[in-house]
C-alpha cells in the first residue's frame, strides 16, 4: 500500500527515470513485503529553480543528478526493516541506472491503516460503518 513520490533532477532521461521508479518498487517487493502488483507511484521532474539541494549535508557528497524517494505507507515496520529498504533502493538503482548512491535521498512518511483509500470513499484496510 505505499505510495511512491519521486522528484528527479531534469538531467535524468525517460529510461533512466522509470528504472529508478522500477527499482524502488522491486526494493519495497523485496524487503518490506509489499505485493508486486501494490504499485501507486507519481514522478516529478525538476529544474534547478524547483529542487534545491545541500551538495555536502552530513558529509555525503552529492552530484546535479540527485533522487528523492518519498514513500508514504502504513505504519509497523522495525528500524532493521527499514534500514534494509533503504540499502535495497540504493542497490536496485544503482543497478539499473548511472546514479550513484550518495544522490538517492529517501525518505519514509509512516500513517495509520484508517487513512488510506484505494477507491470507492472506503478505508478498504479498516472495517466499520
């Protein structure tokens, strides 16, 4: 059930933006259990003017070809899962794309199962009225 946001430098081609989109998927597949056909995702691609970066927080040394994964999902995953997702989405890019680790920004937004409807006006995750 997560929900995928990716905003992308605007120096990443067609191809390589829908590797990272399909890299991020296949790491939440492989490390946190979501099923292979949970897919929502929406991608945004930026200018200079509309994504704004530090080049050396925390003394990772980032490019112009930066990635930010935000992932919106349901609460009740441990730190060592998250940690191994986290890996998993530095490795599957890697993999598939010309962008190195230390431009892959990921962030996780946790919610409660209530505030999550896949269609119809109804919390399909939470019985009631």
């Amino acid at each position: 059930m997560p929900f995928v946001q990716l905003n992308v430098s605007d120096n990443h081609d067609a191809a390589t933006i829908r590797a990272i989109a399909d890299g991020v998927h296949e790491a939440m597949v492989a490390t946190i259990g979501i099923p292979a056909a949970d897919r929502f995702q929406t991608i945004a691609k930026h200018g200079p003017d509309t994504m704004i970066w530090d080049r050396s927080f925390l003394d990772v040394q980032r490019s112009d070809r930066e990635v930010f994964v935000h992932i919106t999902l349901a609460t009740g995953r441990d730190d060592d899962k998250k940690r191994a997702l986290y890996s998993k989405i530095a490795d599957e890019i890697t993999a598939r794309t010309d962008v190195r680790r230390e431009d892959i920004f990921i962030v996780l937004t946790e919610v409660p199962r209530v505030n999550w409807s896949f269609g119809n006006g109804i919390a399909q995750y939470v019985p009631g009225p």
